[in-house]
C-alpha cells in the first residue's frame, strides 16, 4: 500500500481541480497493541512500504500518521496486513479500521497546506485565483476529509464525490462571488 496525493491533471472546474488534489490515498489495518517490538516493526513496515518519495507531506507528517496507525491499529495487525501482502494499492480495510486510518491522516496532514503547494507545483492551476482557493478551502474541514478518506481505504464509497458534495450550489456561489470581475473573467476566460 502506498499513501500518496493525487497530482491533478487538468481540471475541467476548479472546484474538481481542489478536490482530486486532495486525496488519492490506499491505507492499512486494525486490532490490538502488539506490544513496542510489534509496534517498532510496524512503523519500520509502513515507513517502508507505505509512505514514499511521493507523500507530499513533510517528514513530521509522515512520521505522525505512521504513528497514528500503529497506535490506533495495533503493530501485530499492521504487520499481518504487510505479511499478507494487504498493503498494496487495492486492499479494502472494514470500517472500523478505515476510520481509524482516515484519523491518523487527518490528525497529522495539514491539508490546506498540502493543497495550497499542490497548486502552486501545478501550471495548469496558476489561473485560479487565491480568494477561491482560500474560500473553497475555508469551506473544506477534517469532517468531509475523514469521510472522503474512510470511504476510500474501505471501498465504501466514492471520495471523490463526497469531496465534491462538499462544495453545493451555496459554497460556489459564494467562492466565485469572492473573486473580482476580473479574476472571474481569467478564470472563466
């Protein structure tokens, strides 16, 4: 399993462009404390085959949601998901546990941040404007990142469209109201 963001390619909207480079993620599973031997392997594991080169997130971040997971999943159920070769990029964890995870990521990632650099790395988003950013952005928190997230480790949904739902026919009309006529215009051009 490899916990990494989705680069967005070119957006048809910009709401669609904010949402994709939110997330893109695959996590890992459950249980009980296997005690610190099982847990320091555990986080060795996921630092490994999880988190790599691609996770946008600094070192501390990273760090965090490594720990995260081993704290809320236990280090024994963390290693059986490696043993078993769950880890990889198309595994459904329950529930549960994908809550569990969605937690650890949300905890620790400072998504704003994340994708405000993600624009900033992305040439085709240099035209959307900074007060839609910051006000779609305003409207965005760890809530609606959670369920998007859980929903992706799980299967049980599609987190795309519930990062999308976040943003109705009010948050739009009042992000593009945010925007000067000619920031509207560029953006619509």
């Amino acid at each position: 399993m490899k916990i990494q963001f989705a680069r967005p390619s070119v957006p048809r909207t910009a709401v669609a462009s904010l949402a994709v480079a939110t997330l893109a993620l695959s996590a890992c599973g459950s249980d009980s404390d296997g005690g610190s031997g099982a847990d320091a392997e555990a986080r060795e594991r996921l630092q490994s085959e999880i988190i790599d080169d691609d996770f946008p997130a600094p070192p501390e971040e990273q760090e965090c949601v490594v720990d995260g997971i081993v704290d809320s999943l236990g280090g024994e159920r963390v290693i059986e998901l490696a043993d078993s070769g769950d880890l990889g990029d198309e595994f459904q964890l329950p529930q549960d546990e994908a809550e569990a995870v969605a937690d650890a990521v949300v905890d620790c990632v400072s998504f704003d941040e994340l994708i405000q650099d993600q624009l900033a790395d992305d040439p085709s988003l240099a035209e959307v404007p900074q007060s839609f950013v910051d006000c779609i952005l305003g409207n965005l928190d760890g809530e609606v990142y959670r369920e998007a997230l859980a929903a992706e480790f799980s299967g049980n949904g599609d987190s795309e469209a519930i990062m999308e739902s976040a943003f109705g026919p009010d948050v739009l009309g009042e992000c593009f109201g945010a925007m000067s006529a000619e920031e509207l215009a560029e953006l619509t051009g």
